[in-house]
C-alpha cells in the first residue's frame, strides 16, 4: 500500500487520476458537430405534417404512470399505417432529461422528436438544441391551441414547442369533512386557514394544508400563485429585470411561512416535492392540498371518490377569486438533426390533434392543450379534475427568457431558505431579487 | 508502471539465466528490447487511458479558459477569456459552496479517521467472529450511495421518518431534519460517517497487523499503560497508514455529489451544495459550459494542491516505511 505513496512521480500520476473524475463530467457535453442540416432531409413535395411513410424516434419520460405513450403510438400507427414510430424513453427527473438531452443532440443525435418541460423553449432555442416548428406549420394549427401556451412555447417570435398536455395547479379538499363540518369550499387564504384550524382542532386531521415547499421547480410553481394572488409580479414584461422584492412578495411569503408556524401546515412541507404531499393528503392526514391534475386518481384510489374535492385555487381576501393557477406541463419539441423531419411534424400535429387529445383527457384524465378539445362536452363531463379546469384563473412562469431555469432557482433557494426559518422572508425576498438579476443579464453563475 | 514491471521482468529473466555474469551489452539490449516490448503491450490501454482521462482532462481546461456556446451541433469555443474564473471568485454562492465542501470533508474525515482506528483496534483484538464483523462493518461501504442516501431520507422524513418516531415521546413536534441549514448539515454528516467509517477501519486494520510485535512486548516490559502505548508505540508507527487513509477520503469527499444530490438536493437555500453539485447544475440546467468547466477544473486543482500539501507534511512518515 505504502508503495502507491512512494514514488513522487507515480504519486503526482495517481493524483491526477483521480482528480480526472471530478473533471470528467464537464467533457460530457462533447461531441463532433454535425454537418446534417435541418429538413433537408425529408422529401421534397411533400408539405410537412402531411408525411405518410417513415420513421420516427419520440424520446418522452413515462407520463401519468401509465400505458399512455404506447396507447398513442398505436393509435398513430393505424392512422397512419406507413409510418413506424419507436419510443425512448427519457429519465423521469427533469434535470436527467434535460442533461441526457443536452449531450445527445449536441453530439448530433437523440430522438426525432422529444417531450420535454414548457418552461425549456427559450433556453433550448437559444441553444439550437430545438428546431422551430414554426417555419414548418402555419398560424392556424399553433391557433388551435387553449390560449397563453403558444406564448410560453416562443422564442425571438418563433415556435419552438407544440403544447402537449398542460398542468395547473388545482386545490384539492376532503369533501366528506367539510360536509360534516358545514364549511364551504374556501376561496381565499384566510378561509383555508381557519376552516383548516377547525378540523385540526377536532382531531378530523393533523395538518391543515399540504403543498410542495421543498427547493425545486415546484416551489417556483406555488411561490408564484401565492404572490400572483398578493398582486405581486417576477419580473418586468420583457423578463430582463427582476420585480420580486416588492410588498405584494412580502405578504405572500410571510403568509407561506405563517402557515407552518400556525401548524396549518406541517414544518416538513418545506422538504416536500409532490410524493410527499400526496402521501400525506391520501394517507388522510391533511384537509387540503395544492395539486396538479394528476393527483385526482391516486387520490380517489386512497380515499375513495366520495371524500375527495378539487376546485380553483383560493386567492387572498379582497381580490377576486379565483386565485392564480400556475401553467405547466410539457410540450412536444423537434430535433435539429430529425431524420424524417415530414414524418416528425406529421406525429406532432397528430399528437397535438383532436383524436389524441380526446383519448389522453377521457380515457387519462390529461389536461388536453387543443382548445376545442378541451372545452368540449365530452371532455369536460369526463371528470370532476377537468371541470375544475374549466374554471382556473392561469398565470405562467416567464420561461420566455433563456434564462428562466436560473432565475427560477433564485426564486425557489431563497423561498425556501425563508419557509425553513432560516432566513427572514424580506431578507430572502432582497437576495432573490438581486440572484435573478444576475441570472436576467446571463452573466456571472 | 510498465517500466518497472519490464525491468523487474528483466532482472528475473537474468537472475535465472544460465551465464552466471552475462556481458554487459548483452544486458543492456535484453532489458532494451523488453522495455519496448513492455510499451507495446501497454500501448493500447495507455490509449484509452488517454482518450477516457487525459483529453476530457484537458478539454475541460480548454472549455473553462474559452467563452462557450452550446449548439445543436456541439459547442462552440469563442476564444480565451478568463472570465469564467472570474464568475467564480464574484459568485457568493461559488465561495459558499468552496466553504462548505471544505469544512464538510474535514469535520466527516476527521471523524471517520477517529471511529475507524477505534473500530480497527477493536477488531483487531477480536478473537472470535472477526470475520463476520468484518463482513457486516462492509454492509454500509458496500452499499451504492444512491440507495443509502434514499435510505437515509426515509429514516430523516420529517412527517413519517423512522429518527422522528424514535424521538417522537421526546419532542412536541416532528423535528426537519433535512430543513434547517444546521440540522440538514449534521444529518448528511452523519449518513457519510455512517457509510464510509467501514473503509477507514479496513485500511487501518491492514496497517495494525503488519506492527511488528516485539515493540508491543517491550512496552509491556517497561510496564507501559493501554492508553501510552497506543499513543507511544501504536499511532506513530499507524502514522502512515493514517495518512493513506486521510489522502482517499480527501479526495472522495471533495468531490461529493451522490449523496446531497439524493437526500437534499443542496437544499435548505444551498446550505449542503457542494461544488460538484454546483457544477452540475450550471453545466446541465443553466448550460454555462464555460463557467461549469471552471468550476471541475478549480475543484481538482484545489484538492490537488491541498493533498500534495498534505503528502509534503507527512513524507517522512511514509518515506521510512516504504
């Protein structure tokens, strides 16, 4: 052993081994740059979206922990009996996908086409890593779509994503207890806590309210209801300057940490992403929870239909209600290097159509991103989470700057700091604000 | 490593050949032409030591020395600049996280270092079921940190953990552990120690049985206590042992990533960030390349120059026992 140490040389040598770990990681990315140009390769003739014969490669994270994605493809496939479409699927973190998708079309491959988060298109545009849809599809097909989500897909006025299916933050109740008990469906923030604090006192519940508190995306998503519903703003319009560190901020984030020192909700809920919020409303300890759409069905399986409720968010007194629910979700993007670009856009426009949106929001209980789609009887009626849909107030996180991901990650580090009590909230509030201008003006980490 | 692998090849092949004393020039072309052969057959893996370790290596110099652009076709360098570095030295949070990833691997291998020989004396001593001690004190070292690190934060869970049940007579409310800057430190702490404490024990054990016992019998003679004659006798002769032990845990500490990537995601604020994690996320999530490439290369060049460092203190130790 001693004899690794002896030699300088072989010591300097075995050193430098293992510091190459710790390094190798920034060479990932690399790879030879490639000289396929886009659409040059799909058949000339042949407009794109209307494609009949080819291949496709659709890389997307399983969705709603089902069968969903195979159920789609062969569907398409009998629609369009020439086309094969293989499935990758991606990790189902969205900082894996985003790293795994990174290094693969970078290095001049990846699948065709891929599912990937809303709030991805200005950065992965800016990096070229997405091809826009919009010099293949005209203004009508992106008109197709539930208003606010083509804004969200664009990028120096070019569409980079087809909305595929969208996420908004939905409250969601225990009917039963609040039957027994004689209390509405709270619309503000203050009813929520004292028809919390109710139950809590009868023993009905142990906490109040479950959220996702933890520092991630999602504490972005919730920060950004509960200051929409303060009157508070991000950024300004042009999402260059940060406007965080306002009064409105101070009331909606005093407000969030009040909740866990009135034991309205639990203290660990500054540790909870979405599983641990669900684990705790379906194992029957909480009275509310904020939610996406997703969370109806495992829901119902816990506790039964007849005990679960889901209605808008509530908002603060004095402002009308509803309250802000943030937009989520995923949208489909092109790959730069797409070997059937014909084929690709032809599976995206099937994909973002009617038969497909239908068969995701009735038979899946996805929110569908077709507007006509989505405010039909058929769909509507379909379930109590898409009725509730129909009734949302929708504000979106400024993902049009191709630095959302960074400003976001001020925003939810320091939220977070304050949630936990370690940082005061107006103290959490100046340093969020002066991050997310460092992250606005790109420069500096 | 080839080269003395071939001599020492060569001077077996010599020691056993016929000619008690063969020519000098003689020698001189056999140990030749097996060096070159030693470098022929080493060749290839020298290869792919250099495609895999040597050209990352320097590529993420390149990188961090260049203004990067990320393209769908690859990156693009704009030339030099030392502005990455820069970023890094005006990034509160950069000095931050150099901090605590600094404070995070002394205190842990402090730690491990002190519980380690205490478990490697213990073991060493042990007559019966040494084996099987053995083999159990491998459990945790063994494990994958991915799936300790989930363990532990099942066991850290704030509203259903295992360590808040066991304290729940104890306290009014669930305490967070993984919530507060304080507690969400001390807990990754503790899950480090907890997993990598085995491997200590293991290099020290090794170190223990090689003692040479007559030191150990003089003592005894001169009537020496249990506590000077581990001070005396056992920790100046372990002294190198330690530092070996000291030297890879340094280096894989600093270099912790799995563990607060699973159990805290750096999180509360960025109290249990480490650089690593930092330079995932700039590189993966904000795909600042340049900044992120500055971010490796500093990490590797600081616990370069603070193991080199270390080495220098303790070279005579280790020079005399090699």
């Amino acid at each position: 052993m001693m004899a690794v140490l002896a030699g300088s040389r072989k010591r300097v040598s075995a050193l430098l081994a293992v510091g190459a770990m710790s390094m190798t990681l920034a060479a990932c990315g690399s790879g030879a740059p490639s000289t396929n140009s886009p659409g040059t390769s799909s058949s000339p003739g042949t407009p794109p979206g209307n494609a009949t014969s080819g291949t496709v490669t659709w890389g997307s994270a399983p969705i709603a922990r089902s069968n969903l994605r195979s159920t789609l493809i062969s569907a398409f496939e009998k629609a369009y009996p020439h086309i094969k479409v293989n499935l990758v699927t991606l990790p189902t973190s969205a900082n894996a996908q985003q790293s795994a998708l990174t290094t693969q079309i970078s290095g001049g491959s990846g699948p065709d086409v891929y599912t990937g988060d809303v709030t991805w298109a200005a950065q992965f545009a800016k990096a070229t890593l997405a091809e826009p849809l919009s010099s293949y599809l005209g203004s009508s097909y992106f008109s197709s779509f539930a208003p606010g989500l083509i804004k969200g897909a664009t990028y120096n006025s070019k569409v980079y994503g087809a909305p595929f299916f969208t996420d908004e933050g939905l409250l969601y109740y225990r009917k039963d207890l609040l039957a027994q008990n004689h209390l509405p469906v709270p619309s503000t923030w203050q009813q929520l806590v004292s028809e919390s604090k109710t139950l809590q006192s009868a023993h009905l519940v142990k906490y109040g309210y479950v959220w996702q508190g933890a520092s991630y995306e999602g504490l972005t998503c919730d920060w950004v209801e509960f200051m929409a519903d303060a009157g508070g703003t991000l950024t300004n319009s042009a999402a260059t300057k940060s406007t965080i560190d306002s009064k409105a901020s101070l009331k909606a984030l005093t407000f969030m940490r009040s909740l866990i020192t009135s034991g309205v909700s639990p203290a660990a809920v500054s540790t909870y992403q979405e599983p641990q919020s669900l684990a705790v409303f379906d194992g029957g300890q909480a009275a509310f929870m904020r939610f996406w759409p997703e969370g109806y069905a495992p829901a119902v399986s816990a506790l039964g239909a007849s005990k679960v409720g889901v209605a808008p968010m509530p908002t603060f007194a004095g402002q009308s209600a509803p309250g802000y629910s943030v937009v989520g979700g995923q949208n489909l993007y092109l790959n730069p290097h797409a070997k059937n670009m014909a084929a690709s856009i032809t599976f995206i426009k099937w994909l973002t159509g009617s038969q497909a949106q239908t068969m995701m929001a009735t038979k899946y209980a996805m929110v569908p991103s077709n507007a006509a789609v989505r405010s039909s009887k058929a769909v509507t009626s379909s379930s109590p989470v898409l009725a509730a849909i129909a009734k949302t107030k929708l504000i979106s996180r400024p993902s049009y700057t191709p630095n959302y991901t960074r400003a976001s990650q001020a925003i939810y580090s320091n939220v977070n700091s304050a949630l936990s009590g370690a940082t005061s909230p107006k103290a959490a509030l100046s340093a969020a604000q002066s991050q997310m201008n460092t992250a606005l003006s790109g420069s500096g980490i | 490593m080839t080269v003395p692998a071939a001599s020492a090849l060569s001077e077996r092949v010599s020691a056993s050949g016929v000619e008690p004393s063969p020519p000098v020039g003689r020698r001189d072309l056999n140990t030749k032409k097996l060096a070159r052969l030693g470098w022929a057959f080493s060749a290839p893996a020298m290869l792919v030591v250099g495609a895999v370790t040597i050209f990352p290596i320097v590529f993420s110099v390149v990188l961090s020395l260049s203004h990067v652009a990320i393209t769908g076709n690859g990156f693009v360098l704009g030339g030099f600049t030392l502005g990455n570095y820069r970023a890094l030295l005006n990034s509160g949070r950069w000095r931050y996280d150099l901090g605590f990833t600094f404070g995070y691997t002394v205190v842990t291998v402090l730690v491990e270092l002190i519980i380690g020989t205490a478990f490697a004396l213990v073991l060493e001593r042990l007559q019966a079921a040494r084996g099987m001690m053995m083999a159990l004190l491998l459990i945790p070292w063994s494990m994958i940190t991915v799936i300790s690190a989930e363990l532990w934060s099942y066991i850290y869970n704030g509203t259903y953990g295992v360590l808040n049940a066991i304290v729940a007579p104890f306290v009014s409310h669930p305490i967070v552990f993984l919530g507060t800057p304080v507690s969400a430190i001390i807990a990754m702490m503790v899950a480090d120690i907890w997993k990598t404490t085995p491997f200590v024990t293991i290099i020290v054990l090794a170190g223990l049985v090689m003692l040479p016992d007559d030191l150990y019998e003089a003592a005894e003679v001169d009537g020496a206590s249990g506590w000077s004659t581990f001070w005396k006798v056992t920790f100046p002769l372990l002294r190198p042992t330690l530092a070996l032990a000291v030297l890879f845990r340094v280096l894989q500490a600093f270099g912790l990533f799995d563990l607060p990537y699973v159990l805290t995601s750096g999180a509360p604020g960025h109290a249990t960030e480490s650089l690593a994690l930092l330079g995932y996320e700039v590189m993966f999530s904000y795909f600042q390349f340049g900044p992120g490439a500055a971010i490796a290369a500093s990490t590797a060049l600081i616990v370069l120059v603070v193991c080199l460092a270390f080495l220098k203190v303790f070279r005579s130790q280790i020079g005399s026992e090699a």
